[in-house]
C-alpha cells in the first residue's frame, strides 16, 4: 500500500509539474508571438521608408533626364537612334 500511495504522490507531482511546464510554454509562446509581431512591424516600417526613399529618387533623376533632353535634344534623339540600331542588331541575331 505505502508503494500505492508513493505512486499516486510521484503522479500528483508530475501531472502538478506537466500543467507548469504547459503554462510556461504558453508565456513563452504568447512573448515570441509578440516580439516576432513587432520585428514585422518594424520591417514593414523600414521597407515603407526606403520605398519612399527610392520613389524620391527616381523622380528626382527623372526630373534631371527631362532637363537634359530638353537642353540638348538632338543629342538625346541621336542617343535614342544609336540604342534602336543596336537593340534591333541584337534582336535579329536570335
């Protein structure tokens, strides 16, 4: 009977230290669930910042490639005939 009753102690303790472990899982569970959900938000954030970063500065070099054009148009047209040429002289060696 005394092994009967220690068996039922030793299983009163594991069910006790399973339910611990269970809810120290969960907490652990439940901070990584929010700092992973942070660190997404964070990444989102920089990713909108650099796309407004890179949008600002394709306008700005567009804004300089329209000046440049309109200063030196022949150029640009002569510029524009001579990368025709050589895309169809690429195009038809295929």
């Amino acid at each position: 009977m005394a092994t009967e009753k220690k068996y039922t102690d030793e299983m009163d303790a594991l069910k006790t230290d399973v339910q611990k472990l269970r809810a120290d899982i969960a907490a652990l569970v439940g901070a990584f669930g929010d700092d992973a959900s942070a660190k997404g938000q964070e990444a989102r954030e920089a990713a909108a910042r650099h796309l407004r970063e890179a949008r600002a500065k394709s306008e700005a070099g567009l804004k300089q490639i329209e000046g440049s054009i309109e200063q030196n148009p022949l150029t640009a047209l002569a510029i524009a005939l001579g990368l025709g040429f050589l895309v169809g002289a690429l195009l038809n060696r295929r």
